[in-house]
C-alpha cells in the first residue's frame, strides 16, 4: 500500500538513491578489502 505524500516524495527518492549509492559503494570497497 502506496500512501501519497508529494511534499516527502522528492526527498525520500533522493534519500533512497543516495542510500543506494553509498551501499554499492559500501560493496565496492567490501570486495577490494576481500581480495588482498
């Protein structure tokens, strides 16, 4: 259930891209420390 709520919506789309992008690099830098 998708609740409407246009004032947040811009920011958690920003929060959650964000999010993501620190969690790939997060992975990234996870498997280079792995592989020495």
């Amino acid at each position: 259930m998708k609740l409407k709520m246009p004032r947040v919506t811009g920011d958690s789309m920003k929060l959650k891209r964000k999010a993501k992008q620190d969690y790939v690099n997060y992975e990234k830098s996870f498997h280079n420390n792995k592989s020495f």
